[in-house]
C-alpha cells in the first residue's frame, strides 16, 4: 500500500487513539484503505477529534464525604487546587500588568506626564548603545581562528 | 408523555441499517447515507448518532468480528428493535402529514 506522508501521520494519529473508540477506528482504517485518500482521513480524523469520538470515558468516582475541620479543609484546598503557587503570565516583569493594563499605563502617562516619555525612549537609546559598545568590546577581544580563546591568548589578555 | 419523534439524520441511519441487514457497521451505514443524500458523512457524526440511538433504545449494538483491513479492530454491529421500528413509522406518520395538502411539494414528487 502506498500513502502520503500526510496519511502516514493521520494513520499514527488514529492508532494512537484507536484504543478510546476501536469500532470507529477500525471502520476509517477500512474505508481509509478502500479509498485511499490521506485528505479523507484528516477530514474525517479531525472530525471525530471535535465530536468528542475518541474522548477518553470518564470513570465514575464514588464521593468520600468526610466529616473535616474548616481549617484543614482550606488547607488541603489550597494544597490540591495549587492556589498558593502564582505564575506571572502577563509578559511583563509586573506581575497583573498585561497588555491591556500596559497600553492603559501608556495612556495614562502620555496624558498626565507625557513628559515622561523622553526618559523611556532614552532608557532606549542608552540600552542600545551599551549593548553595541558591549558587542564591539567583545569583537576586540583576541580569539583563535575557531572563535575560542586559547591559553596562550587568555596570558596575552591579562598581561595586556 | 408522547414518544420523541426521530431527527431526520437519526431517521436516515434507522432505515440505512435496515437497508444494510444483519452486517449493519459504521461504513455501510456510511456508505447508504452517502448513497442516499449524495454528499460526504463523517463516520463520527454517524457514530454519534448511533449512540445516542441506542441511549434511547431504538438501536441495539453488539460487537462483531474483526478483520486485517480493519487493524485486528472489531466491528461494532447495529440492529434496530421493535421501539425503534415504531419511532420511525411514527416519524414517517408526521412527516407525510406535514408534507400532504402542499400542491407545490406534490408536484414535484
């Protein structure tokens, strides 16, 4: 049999699922092989995918219900939920001060103390040019042919 | 309380298995829709339908077997009970009735 790249993957991605739904797995490996079409496949495959087909069951849990103290019971909230650990998402050093909170602080500064503005864009321009005399000093620096700095040149450096 | 009347996907998939005979899997089902309607059907969707089908007792499956092409995977084979027959007259009752006393869909059948 011979299949595409494309169908070849399809294929994985099916047996890698076939186990969650085998009668509707095995019927579009068989109409996969009468039809021989991998864009069916992914059609179809992605269909399922969405239907919820190949869904893992879920395995019905019998409730522990158990007399608790208050406190404990906050804890082990805490402790299961993982609410104590934060994480900064917002692509930003502040944490809560995502994009639309920056674009509002820009806002806000443009209009109360637009002034204020000279000293962002020459932190920018004093960045720029420490990084470049940063990447020009390193440049300088004596260096085999390889681009590494050998013994005999790192005594060289330090007498220098 | 009336007996829910069938959708006409669920309605289609009845009388394709009832087409389709004692060998009523997946890909017959699929096929006689695809025959029948003349256009693609996603062999989930079908799926989904059987199973709320049989959720609601109007098809019964058992599992069949399997063959190479299929991967060792066995067939999972669809038989439509007597509640099921009843559904689609019914179905079929509310249909005709809607569809009688319209000259222009008579005219083009």
């Amino acid at each position: 049999m011979k299949t595409s790249h494309s169908a070849h993957l399809a294929l994985a991605v099916l047996n890698r699922l076939a186990c969650r739904n085998e009668p509707l797995a095995g019927d579009l490996l068989e109409e996969f092989q009468a039809r021989q079409s991998g864009l069916w496949l992914w059609g179809q495959l992605l269909l399922a995918l969405l239907m919820g087909s190949f869904r893992q069951p879920r395995v019905p849990v019998a409730l522990n219900l158990t007399p608790i103290d208050p406190v404990v019971a906050a804890w082990l909230a805490e402790r299961r939920l993982g609410m104590t650990k934060k994480v900064n998402l917002t692509g930003t050093p502040i944490e809560g001060v995502g994009g639309l909170s920056a674009v509002i602080l820009g806002f806000l500064l443009s209009t109360v103390v637009p002034d204020i503005w000279w000293f962002v864009v020459g932190g920018i321009v004093c960045g720029a040019a420490f990084g470049t005399a940063m990447v020009l000093a390193r440049s300088k620096r004596p260096m085999g042919a390889d681009g590494q700095i050998h013994n005999g040149q790192l005594k060289d450096l330090f007498a220098a | 309380m009336a007996r829910p009347l069938l959708t006409d996907f669920e309605l289609m998939i009845l009388l394709a298995i009832l087409r389709t005979g004692d060998q009523a899997y997946g890909v017959p089902i699929a096929r006689e829709l695809e025959a029948a309607g003349r256009r693609n059907v996603a062999v989930a969707a079908v799926y989904a339908a059987l199973d709320r089908l049989e959720r609601n007792g109007m098809v019964a499956s058992r599992m069949g077997e399997s063959t190479p092409e299929r991967g060792g995977r066995a067939r999972r084979l669809f038989q439509v009970p007597s509640q099921g027959i009843k559904a689609a007259r019914e179905t079929q009752r509310a249909l005709v009735a809607l569809w009688s006393g319209l000259p222009e869909l008579e005219r083009r059948l």
